[in-house]
C-alpha cells in the first residue's frame, strides 16, 4: 500500500511538526491506526505527537517496554499478538498488534515511530508503517536532527541522577561527570576544604586530573580567594600576561584554562573546577548551570555524610565507637561469604568487681581503653567489635595461614597485659573452616573461650594448642 506522504512532511519546518505530519498520515490512511511518534531527549522518549489515545505514555527510558526496547536495541519490532510478549506495556484498551520503528540520524538512533491496532495488523498496514518511518526519518535529517537538549533541561537531568546517588565518593564522580557534560572542557575537579582549613582535591577526571590533584596549596588558595565572595570566576588571560598567585604552576603544567564555581552547604565547603588543555572560556549560560550544579552538589554532599553519619551511629556502640552486636552478626555474615576469616571470642576477666568497685565511669573508661588497645593492635582489614558489656569479638583475616588467628589473638592479649590494666582478656578462636556457617564459627569461638575460662582465664584458646600467658 502506497500514500503520498513526502508532500506533507516537507513543508515542516522543525521535527514536532514532522512528527505530527507523520501520525497526521497513517490517521488519514482510515485504517484504525494509533499513531505516535516519539523523539530523545537525553536518555528518554519524548511523546511529539499521537493520536487515538485519551493518555500517552511520556519519558520513556531506554529498554523499557517495545518503544524503549526498539530505541535501545535500534531494531524493527512487529507484533502480531501483544498478549504473547513480555515486553509489551499497555497504553490503551483492546490493543491487539504493535508495530515499532527505529528512527535515526547521522547512524543513530535518536527516535520511534509507533503504530498500535485493536486488530490483527495485516502486511499493507506494516507497509504503510514502514513507508511513513523513512519519510519521517528523512524529514528529521533534512532538519539537522532533533532539537538539542538546553543547558537548563540538561542541569535538570543530572539534578534528578544527582539526589539518587548513594555514597559520597560515588557522589564526587557523578558531579564530575556532570561538569563535563555542561561545560565542553576536558577535565574537572572537586575541592573541599576540611575543618582546619586545609583544601584538597578529593576527586578529578580527564587528562588534567594529576595536575589538579597535586595542585598544591598556594594555587587552591588562589583559586579559593577568587570565590571568597560566592561569586565564580574564569580565565581569559592569554599566555603571557599577568597570572595570579599559584596559577605559574597550572599554567606550565598544561592547564590553559580554568574556571571555578563556590559552593557551601552546612558544614560542606566546596569549589567545582573546570579547567582544559586549551582556551575555553564559558558563556553566561555555562555560567549559571554550573553555579546551580555546585550548588546542588555541596547540598548532596552535605546529605550523604550525614546519611553517613547515621548509618554509622546506628551500626556503632556508642560508648566505645567500635561496631555492635548487630555489626558484628553482619560483618561475620558478609565475611563467611568471602571465607578465609577467623573469629575471636574475648571477654575481660574481673570487670564485674572492677565496675562495682570504682563505678560505672571508671568502668566505661576502662573498656574505652580496653577498645582503643585492641583496635590499635589489629592488621588493617580486620575489625573488632563490643558486642556485650564486657564482651568484644573480632573478625581476623588469615590469609590461609593455619595458627595465623591464634597468634592474632596472643597479641591482643599480651597487649592488654602490657598496658597494666586491673583486668585481663579470656579469648577463644575458631579459625576459618570451608563452608561453615557464621553461626557454627561463633560456637566454636565460644566454646574456646569457655575453656579458657575453665582453666583459669586470662588466656587464649582455639582449634590449635597455644600456652596462655
């Protein structure tokens, strides 16, 4: 089946036009079609124009459903029957058939045009379908594409990643990543200054990313006094002329231009840095995108340390800030995944009478030291927790060296002894075995520790002889 359809597209002067010419045709067919057309915008499917619908389906991302899918994989889809796929996501009542069409431009995929019926699509109407796409298709490139997304609804998409970003470092980089998309410079930076003052380059991305990171304290200070008042600042000097303090340095590391965007939230104070190889030099525009991004992100930042700071509190003992019993069961469940972990049961010999004796002060101090003690002595990688009120254990890592966690906890009794406590340390160890649950290594430390305890105290035990001391 054959329609003039060229005629109708060609007096379109921009794409939504187009698009609209292009459902205008395949309604006009009077076959009982429902057309739609739809164009990217960044990652998602904007509805340009459609028809037989009460409500459209709008923002769609790639992959999802068969527009989503057509859009992502770049490939016709024709269905006969909708009821046999998966894929296929309702937009009205008593769709029968579908058929989805890749539109693209300069190779790529940058659209679809789709066509529903509430009845079997017959091979003129594929046709029709077909013929209607690549006049579209033609129209959009004629047009020189889709229209690009503005800066304002570009600043608007990395907002919305942005507040779903969990994890401060992985944070650091979605900001950088977004500084390269508004900005056409070829690296970026994220300076925070810490509580004494000092400034430092905490994440970098692009070839100038060593020379940022090393950048030093004169030249950040530099930068900082530039944004001192909130507002931002740019080069435009020329090689040759007059540099500011520290910027001899950039400037013959390869740094041929840099800007640099101020931004404070609580506690979080914040410079974004842009900067590239050549001479760029941002419009007002560019500007005033990357000031609202500086500005969302150090508010981001601000959330996710204190998200931080409460999942934390939350999974920390408060008196002598190691991990608690709920910790402890977590960490021993994530480490018997990965195997190769011992378990060390430790209780303090002669608390009780000490704390009944000195009172509940003396008695929170002496296991805020007794904490300190253990967790200085042990490897990184390896942690220790309070798990009851005189009762720690910990998680030790072997490195398949038998008797390696005995030995372990030798030390941290024979560091407790050394620092001439009125108490002394009872430790049991179970060293790893294959496929073990978490709960059998915790009885087995257990059952050491109680032999110890049997024995005398102030010792260690475990599946390998070793003489307490």
């Amino acid at each position: 089946m054959r329609t003039s359809v060229d005629p109708r597209l060609a007096i379109c002067t921009d794409v939504a036009a187009a698009c609209q010419a292009a459902v205008d045709v395949l309604t006009a067919a009077d076959r009982g079609l429902l057309p739609s057309a739809y164009v990217a915008r960044g990652p998602r499917l904007r509805c340009l124009a459609a028809h037989g619908y009460w409500q459209v389906r709008d923002g769609i991302p790639a992959g999802n459903g068969i527009l989503g899918r057509t859009f992502e994989r770049g490939t016709e889809h024709v269905l006969r029957d909708v009821r046999h796929c998966a894929d296929y996501i309702a937009a009205g009542d008593g769709v029968v058939a579908e058929v989805c069409i890749p539109l693209r431009h300069q190779g790529r995929v940058v659209g679809v045009l789709n066509v529903e019926a509430r009845r079997p699509l017959d091979p003129d109407d594929v046709e029709l379908v077909r013929g209607v796409a690549v006049a579209l298709e033609r129209r959009i490139t004629q047009l020189g594409g889709p229209p690009a997304e503005s800066l304002a609804q570009r600043l608007a998409r990395h907002t919305v990643r942005l507040a779903a970003v969990e994890g401060e470092r992985k944070l650091r980089g979605a900001v950088l990543d977004a500084a390269h998309d508004l900005l056409p410079a070829d690296s970026a930076a994220l300076v925070l200054r810490s509580a004494t003052g000092h400034l430092g380059v905490v994440a970098a991305h692009g070839p100038l990313s060593d020379v940022l990171r090393t950048a030093g304290q004169e030249a950040l200070r530099g930068i900082a006094a530039w944004t001192a008042t909130g507002a931002s600042c740019y080069t435009v000097a020329e090689p040759g002329e007059e540099l500011g303090a520290g910027m001899g340095v950039l400037r013959s590391r390869g740094v041929g231009s840099l800007a640099a965007f101020a931004a404070h939230a609580g506690a979080i104070d914040a410079i974004l840095l842009v900067a590239d190889r050549g001479h760029v030099t941002p419009s007002p525009e560019e500007v005033e995108v990357l000031e609202l991004l500086a500005v969302h992100a150090a508010s981001c930042l601000r959330s996710a340390r204190a998200t931080r700071d409460l999942q934390r509190a939350a999974s920390t003992d408060a008196l002598t800030g190691l991990g608690h019993h709920a910790a402890f069961q977590d960490a021993l469940a994530a480490a018997q995944a990965r195997g190769d972990v011992a378990v060390l049961a430790i209780d303090v010999d002669g608390f009780k009478g000490y704390n009944d004796a000195h009172g509940h002060p003396a008695g929170d101090a002496l296991l805020v030291e007794l904490a300190t003690i253990l967790r200085a002595v042990l490897r990184t990688g390896d942690a220790v927790f309070r798990v009851g009120g005189d009762e720690f254990a910990a998680l030790l890592r072997t490195d398949g060296a038998s008797g390696a966690a005995l030995l372990a906890a030798q030390r941290l009794h024979e560091a407790v002894a050394a620092a001439g406590l009125p108490v002394t340390l009872s430790v049991g160890v179970a060293e790893p075995r294959p496929g073990e649950t978490a709960a059998d290594a915790i009885a087995r430390a257990d059952a050491a520790l109680y032999r110890v305890k049997r024995a005398g105290r102030d010792g260690v035990g475990g599946d390998l002889a070793l003489a307490a001391r």
